[in-house]
C-alpha cells in the first residue's frame, strides 16, 4: 500500500480553543479569532449544576445562526461528557443536533469508548462528515492509546483526531509539571506514535498560564518538534503563538515548492531519488512536501495570502 493513502486530508490544526460552552462573552468573541478550530466544552470547563444551561447555549447558538456566521474553514468540535456519566447521552443527543465538524469524547479508556459512541451515532443515522475525536488523558488511555488509534481503520470509522489531555494525566499520574515536561513526554510521545502509526492527526495539551506567551511558546516548540500537529488552547491570547510555533515559516514552504518542482522536471519523472542543492530527496521527502503545500494553501485560503501560515 502507498504510504500517502494511509494518510488523512490535510487540515491546519494549528490552534485549537476550548470554549466553555455556557461563556456568551466568549462565544460572542469566537467569530473574530484566528483558531483553526474549536471545541465548545460540555466537560471539565462547565460545573455539574451547569450542565443543562450550557448544553442549551450550545443548541441556541448552533440553531440561530450564530455557527452558520463563523469565519469559513473554522472547524466547529463539541467536547462531551462521557457516555459514562449521568450527562454524556443528552450531551451526545445535542451535540448531534448541532451538525459540527467532529465530537470530542473525553477520558478515552480502550477502543470501546469509541465503539459505543459511534454506534450511538448510527442509531441516529448521522452523517459520514461527522466525525469523531478521542482524548487521550489516563493512564488506560495511554497504554491503550495504539488500540484506540486502531478504530480509525475499522469499517465506517469516523475517528479523525487524539488530543492529550496533559492535565488530567498529571493529576491521574501524580508526575511533576515542570517546564520542559521532562516526565510527560514519554507518554506524549507514545500517544503520537499510536495516532501516526493509523493515520490520525493529534494534538497537544493546554498550557495553563496564559498570561506567560514566552513559556507557552517555548511549549509549542517542544510539541511542534515532537511531532503534534497543533496545540489545544484555552484563551485567545494563545492563539497567535501556537499559529506561529505550528505555521508553515517561508523557508520550508520554499524547500518545499523546489522539491515539488524538482520532480516534476520530465528527467524526474522516473526517479525515486534526485539530488537537489546537495542533498538526497527521495519521494517520501515529495509526499511531505506536498502536504505541507496543501497546508499552507488551506491556511492562506483561510486568512489570506500568506498570513499566519
Ligand atoms: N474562548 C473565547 N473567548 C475567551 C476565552 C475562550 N476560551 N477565554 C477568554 N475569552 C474572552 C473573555 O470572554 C474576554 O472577552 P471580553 O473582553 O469580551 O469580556 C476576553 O477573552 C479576555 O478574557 P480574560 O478576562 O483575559 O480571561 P477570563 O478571566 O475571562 O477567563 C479563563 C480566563 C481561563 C477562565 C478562560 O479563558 C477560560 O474559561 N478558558 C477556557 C477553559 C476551558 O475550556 N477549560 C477546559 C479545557 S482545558
Ligand atoms: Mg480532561
């Protein structure tokens, strides 16, 4: 099998905000931000006696036009609680109602939580384009994390992305939270291994001090080289570090566009490996430069020219 039709569409994840859903000041800010996408919290962020009030926020806001009139190529996801608790099926019921982008099912455990979320969803004949997003965030979750990234295969599967939920796996773990994240980043690294070895796009835990951009880039550095495809975000302030950190710099959409070209010079045609500026550039190398073109044409056909990419 090709490697390249393992892989998913290319979408910019650059900058993913949670938005507690019952907040209106904030989802009356929402249209202005330059987030790639956004998960409207139903879980941690909402207090149980909230529940119904902020399902209900989500549901008027989804029904009045208000998602309708969000940037286009803003990718709407709503984080659930789980089917496992007293709220998950009414949330998953709304959530369903609403027609975003993607479902975010929180404290995946084992392929099972996916299983039963997505029958739940055929039983409410939902539509293929509405796909599904696991958090990663126990210790089960981690050692199960290959498995879980395993239903992305699976006939009808509707699994797309893993998000880390760093700070549940501190609080369940007991390790340290200390700058570099040296304990953690074992576990981050088993979980993009899990989501790469199936294809699926996966994305970094929050940075909680929002006041601090110097620390949340050095973090978004640390997850771009670690091979995340964006990071999760809780405040709008973050959103212009992590495009920066998670953005495509010109140099690399340059190296890119002359590896395309390169190949497709008709003397290239055949070739599985080529010599450019003195480096050996295989098609593998192709593959990637592609994608990271794709990226940079979605981002710009988004924010405009070559904006944030
Ligand atoms: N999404 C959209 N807008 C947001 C936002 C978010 N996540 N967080 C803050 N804002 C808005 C505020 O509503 C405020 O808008 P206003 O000027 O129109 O009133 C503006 O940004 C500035 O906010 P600020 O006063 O600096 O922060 P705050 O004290 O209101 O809120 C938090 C701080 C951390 C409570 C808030 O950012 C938040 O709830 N974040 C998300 C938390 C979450 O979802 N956690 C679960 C996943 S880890
Ligand atoms: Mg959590």
């Amino acid at each position: 099998m090709n490697q390249s039709s393992s892989l998913r569409p290319v979408r910019p994840r650059r900058s993913v905000l949670y938005l507690p859903a019952s907040n209106s000041r904030a989802l009356d800010k929402l249209p202005g931000l330059s987030c790639d996408s956004v998960v409207f919290d139903l879980e941690d962020s909402i207090v149980p006696g909230a529940k119904e009030e902020a399902r209900e926020s989500l549901r008027c806001f989804f029904s009045d036009g208000r998602a309708a009139a969000l940037p286009a190529g803003m990718e709407t996801v709503i984080r659930i609680n789980a089917l496992s608790s007293p709220w998950g099926s009414e949330d998953l019921l709304a959530a369903r109602g609403c027609k975003p982008d993607a479902i975010l099912i929180p404290k995946v455990d084992a392929p099972e939580d996916i299983v039963t979320v997505e029958d739940a969803l055929e039983q409410t004949d939902a539509p293929r384009s509405l796909r599904l997003w696991a958090m990663i965030e126990t210790p089960r979750g981690v050692m199960n994390a290959g498995q879980i990234a395993r239903m992305a295969r699976t006939d009808g599967a509707r699994l797309d992305c893993f998000i880390t939920g760093t700070n549940d796996l501190l609080k369940e773990t007991g390790v340290a939270a200390l700058p570099g994240r040296p304990w953690l980043s074992p576990w981050l690294m088993q979980i993009v291994l899990a989501a790469r070895a199936y294809g699926l796009d996966v994305l970094d835990g929050v940075y909680n001090d929002f006041k601090d951009e110097a620390g949340l880039l050095d973090e978004c550095r640390d997850g771009q080289a670690m091979g995340f495809d964006g990071k999760t975000l809780i405040h709008p302030a973050q959103i212009a570090p992590a495009n920066k950190a998670f953005g495509i710099a010109p140099d690399r959409l340059a190296q890119a566009k002359a590896i395309a070209a390169a190949f497709a010079l008709p003397e290239n045609k055949d070739r599985g490996v080529i010599s450019l500026d003195g480096r050996m550039v295989e098609r593998l190398h192709l593959e990637m430069a592609d994608r990271l073109i794709e990226k940079a044409a979605r981002i710009a056909a988004r924010y405009g020219g070559d904006k944030e990419t």
